[in-house]
C-alpha cells in the first residue's frame, strides 16, 4: 500500500518499507530503486531504509563490510542525484577494532550529508561482541528542517532523544529490523519518544523472515504530540507523509517542557534507602 504524497510546504518524509534479499546487497538495491523511483515521482524530499537493509540486519555478520567509499554507499550517492531525492540508508562500515553498525542520510546532490553510528548495541543477540559503538548524535538539515538518526535498540533509551533535542532537531529518523514479537513495543516507544521530546519520530522498519528473526513491518510516523501520521501493515510498500518545523514549533510553544525540564535533580539523603 502506498500512502499519496500532500502538496505542501513541509517536508515530504517517504518510508522504504522492504524486505531485504538476505546477504545479497545488489538484488536488494535494485529493488530498493524501484522504492526511490516512487518516492521521488511523488514529490519525496527523503526516502529511508531500514537497518542494515541492503543485506538484513545480522548482528554477527561480517561479510560485506565496506567503507563509505565503498559500492553501497557510491551507489546510493548515484541514485539520490539520478532520483534528484536524498536517501537515508544503513550498513555495516568499516572501522578499527570492529566495524560499526551506520547510517548515512546523502543529498540530492549525491554528498554525505551525516554519519550515525548504532549508540546501544544489542547484546540480547550478541551484537556488542561484533561491533563497536559509536558515540555521538548527527543531527543534520535538509529541506527546511533538522532531522536527527537513530538506530533500531536505540529506541529504548530515551538520553540519546534528549541530546537530540537539546540539539534542536525537529525529527529522529529510526531504521530499524525490530521483530514482530515485540512490535507492541515498537509502537510504544515511538510514540513516548515523540511527545517527551516534541519531535516527529519516524520508524522504518523491516518485514519478512530471515535467519535471524521474523519482522511484520509496522513502519510509523509520530507527530510532535505523539499522534500517529501513518501505520503500515506487514506488506512493502513506501508510506509518505509530511512533517512541518512550523508545527512542531507550535507544540512547544503551547507546551514548553523543554523549559521546565530539571536537570539537576540529585536523590536528597532522606529518600535514599
């Protein structure tokens, strides 16, 4: 199902919801340009990919390891200046000790626009014994508006959303491989995520089965006041809507949490057990 595309002045945000072709990166991507193709006939100013969604998010995998100078990415850049739309996209980068788990948002133009790598590793299926962190937020801008990444895990922790905010972002963008047993909790977090912080938060997530888990998609966006914009089936399918900074300025103008938050709040001996 595709959800049409709005005339307007915000930014149109598509999400690639797809399944991938297990370790093989170039069956997927010709694929995935049939989901850029869309996008961009629609008047899309960014389409996003899952986590890792060229090969499948595998948490112990090492092949396909590549640097961003690599083939992914070089033909990532290739297709957002053919489609004349910037792309959000994941992989497994090199990097010393270990490779980490990123993600990379490119121009219509074809540059890199920002680099987030996975902040909490999985360690529930080992991912922390295979990559290695990364350790800092990439907030970024395009269209009019400041967009942040995180990655799939990285919903559960509600400090990297924080930083986020503090940096000014008006939107989080999350590819993801998160799992159909636990797809009530993707919709929770998604949703709290966006109305702690008064952000637009956007899931994009995997569907179909592979050797590591089975996903039944559920791709959503959540406005500043945690409403849901769209939430998809298990199908693929590339599900657009719009997102305004005009909007999320109005939510916090009209409820200023930002400003009341306390940082500093320290446990006083008299509750401390």
């Amino acid at each position: 199902m595709v959800f049409p595309c709005i005339s307007s002045t915000g930014m149109i945000l598509c999400c690639a919801q797809i399944e991938s072709s297990w370790e093989d990166p170039e069956a997927t991507l010709a694929r995935a340009e049939r989901c850029i193709g869309r996008a961009s006939r629609n008047g899309g100013d960014l389409v996003c990919f899952p986590e890792q969604f060229a090969t499948g998010w595998d948490p112990s995998s090492l092949r396909h390891v590549q640097g961003l100078d690599g083939p992914l990415v070089g033909h990532l850049q290739s297709l957002a200046e053919e489609y004349s739309i910037a792309i959000l996209g994941s992989l497994r980068k090199y990097s010393v000790p270990r490779p980490e788990n990123t993600c990379i948002a490119i121009s219509p133009q074809g540059k890199i626009l920002a680099e987030y790598s996975k902040c909490h590793l999985f360690s529930p299926a080992g991912e922390d014994r295979v990559y290695q962190r990364g350790n800092a937020i990439a907030p970024f801008t395009l269209a009019g508006m400041t967009l942040g990444i995180a990655i799939c895990y990285d919903l559960r922790f509600a400090s990297i959303f924080a930083l986020y905010a503090d940096a000014g972002v008006d939107a989080v963008l999350v590819p993801a491989a998160w799992p159909a047993s636990r797809l009530s909790h993707w919709e929770l977090f998604i949703r709290a995520r966006a109305v702690e912080y008064q952000v637009y938060v956007a899931g994009i997530n995997t569907t179909g089965v592979t050797p590591v888990d089975t996903y039944n998609g559920g791709t959503m966006v959540a406005d500043p006041t945690g409403a849901p914009l769209f939430i998809a089936g298990a199908g693929e399918g590339v599900y657009s809507c719009e997102m305004s900074r005009e909007f999320v300025e109005r939510v916090r103008s009209a409820l200023p949490v930002k400003k009341d938050r306390h940082p500093d709040i320290i446990q006083s001996d008299k509750t401390r057990p």
